[in-house]
C-alpha cells in the first residue's frame, strides 16, 4: 500500500460539483489526477473549475510541483483508476448508482489502491457489500467546496480494515484537511446530522412565522456562526458557563434548554413550506446570481481560513 504521505495519483469518479473540487484540491497539492465522469461536458466543467478555483489555491498555499494542468479525462472508470493510489468517488447519492460503479471499478483497481466515497449520507457497509476490495474502502466526506472547507468525515463499513480508516485518516491529514474519525455508521454521518437538526429549527422558524428566512440566516452568520468558526458548540458553552465554564453552564440551563427542546417539533417539506423557503431566498438574494453568492460567501471564507491556519 502507498503510504498516505507518497500519493501521486488520485481518480476522481464523478465530476459534478464535489468531484470538481477535490480535482482542484489534490492538482494544488502536488498529486496527479485521473478523472472519469458519464457526461460529455464534464471534461470542460472540470478545466473551468480547476481554472477558477486555482487563485484560491495560490492564496491558500500549494506544494512545489502543483499545476493546474496534471490531470486527465478517461473514457471509463476503469482506465481512470488503473493506476490509483487513492480513488475519491463522487457519483450521484443514490446507492444503486454507487454499487454500479464499484461493480465496475472492483477487478480494476490496483491491488492496494484505497477508496474513499465523498457519499453525504449513505451507509458504507451497504456500498461496499460483497466488492473483492470492500475492505479498502471507506467514506471521506468532504464539505462543499471541498478545496476550501477542511472537514473530512472518515467512517469505515463492517467489511473495511481498521488499517483502510488509519490509510484515509492519514491521508487528508498530509494534503492539509482536517479529518475527523466517526466511530459508528449513521445516515447523514455526523456534520450532516449536526446541520440537518439546525436546519429543521430554521425551516420551523419560518414556517411557524417565528422570523422571516432572512432573519433566521442573520440569527446565524451575525452570531453563533461566527463563534463556531472559532470553537465547537460544547467548547464555546464552556465559555457561556463563565468562570465555572461548562459545570456552571450546564447548572444554570439544562433546564432551560430540556425546556426549549421539548417545544421543538419536525416541520414537513410540503409545497406550500418549501415554497415559502424559496421566496424567502431569493428575497434575500436580491437578485445576486449563484456565482456572486459563492463569491461573496469566499471572500469571507479564504480571509477565515488564512486566519484559522495562522492560529493552528
Ligand atoms: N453537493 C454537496 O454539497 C456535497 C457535499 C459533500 C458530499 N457530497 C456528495 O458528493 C457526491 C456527488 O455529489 P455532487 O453534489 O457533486 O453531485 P453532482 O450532481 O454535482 O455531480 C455528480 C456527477 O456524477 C456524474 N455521474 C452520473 N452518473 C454517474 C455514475 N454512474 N458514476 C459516476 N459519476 C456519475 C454526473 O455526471 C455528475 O457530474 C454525492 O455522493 C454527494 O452526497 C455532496
């Protein structure tokens, strides 16, 4: 097996939004890619995108033999993984799809060639279920775009080896992410469950008339967000306890908080709630197209991230 600090080549299967960015990621860190998607155009999405994000990467920091240019588009997904190291997939969330491309990939991949699914949610031991190589495979859950945000999710399925997970875990630490280790499998792992809780108390807010979408979205970026750029939600309660940090904290509002949760319930996605988030977003959005919004949110990000790695 490559040692994770030795990878020079990375398939990436799949090259929609996700596959893109890991593409642009890996090229700045000095790792060949290998890139195979079914669409015709995404030959083309991928050199725009890799050309778009590559100032961010110069910003952020890239490794001497880094170029935009080291990669290749394959026919099949066989030929882009035949001489892997690593293999990031990022083929649509849907299982069937997934275990299609395995069922394809399995006999080609190198004998020590470790992959690793960007999958959001879906369970690893129903992908992997069956595959000759099941036990080098993994999930790696990036967060979008995944050549900006550091967070990668690492879980293992029943048939993974420990050592798979150790490999992975390795691995998106030397290329500069920050890879945390999910002990257990869930669906939605856990970012996504952290994210998804959140967000049924933003859709609730809204459609309970608590507070318009803009509104609950200010809630967040003008204040806990800005907290949690800094430190979790346990550390950052630590500080809310005071000098008694998180006893003192949890003295005062457990509670409170059993109380506020008690109140909180589940809202449906129903036309009628879900059209009431979108007239809120595009309030908000005043007009602003999808790139202006990724531009506005990346200004803030690159600036955060600098900042953060300074600080360690
Ligand atoms: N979008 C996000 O915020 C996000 C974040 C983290 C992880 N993910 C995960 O990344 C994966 C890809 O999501 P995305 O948002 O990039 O989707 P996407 O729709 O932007 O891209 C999917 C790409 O897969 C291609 N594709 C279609 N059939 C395929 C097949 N059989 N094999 C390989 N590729 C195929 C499509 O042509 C497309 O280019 C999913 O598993 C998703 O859960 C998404």
């Amino acid at each position: 097996m490559t040692q994770p600090t030795e990878v020079k080549r990375a398939a990436v299967l799949g090259a929609g939004t996700i596959g893109a960015s890991w593409a642009a990621w890996f090229l700045s860190r000095g790792i060949a890619v290998d890139v195979w998607d079914p669409r015709p155009e995404a030959e083309a999405y991928v050199r725009r995108y890799v050309a778009e994000a590559w100032p961010a990467m110069v910003r952020l920091g890239m490794t001497a033999d880094a170029s935009p240019d080291a990669w290749r588009f394959h026919a099949t997904p066989e030929a882009a993984v035949a001489d892997a190291d690593v293999v990031q997939e990022n083929a649509p969330e849907r299982l069937p799809v997934k275990r299609e491309l395995y069922a394809r990939i399995d006999a080609a991949l190198r004998p020590d060639a470790i992959l690793a699914s960007s999958t959001s949610g879906l369970i690893m031991s129903d992908m992997q279920a069956g595959f000759r190589s099941a036990a080098r495979f993994a999930v790696g859950h990036p967060f979008n775009p995944p050549h900006l945000i550091p967070l990668v999710e690492v879980v293992g399925g029943r048939e993974t080896a420990p050592g798979t997970v150790e490999w992975c875990l390795a691995f998106y630490k030397h290329i500069g992410k920050k890879p945390i280790h999910i002990r257990k499998e869930a669906a939605g792992h856990l970012a996504n469950r952290l994210q998804a809780a959140l967000w049924r108390e933003a859709v609730s807010a809204v459609v309970t008339g608590l507070a318009s979408v803009e509104d609950v979205d200010t809630a967040i970026s003008a204040g806990p967000g800005l907290r949690w750029a800094a430190m979790g939600p346990h550390m950052t309660f630590h500080l809310g306890g005071g000098e008694g940090g998180i006893e003192h904290m949890l003295a005062q509002f457990k509670p409170v908080f059993e109380s506020w949760w008690a109140t909180m319930t589940t809202p449906d996605l129903s036309e009628a709630n879900c059209r009431q988030i979108v007239d809120g977003v595009k309030a908000e959005a005043h007009g602003r197209s999808i790139a202006e919004l990724t531009a506005a949110r990346d200004a803030v990000l690159l600036p955060l991230l600098e900042l953060t790695a300074k600080l360690g």
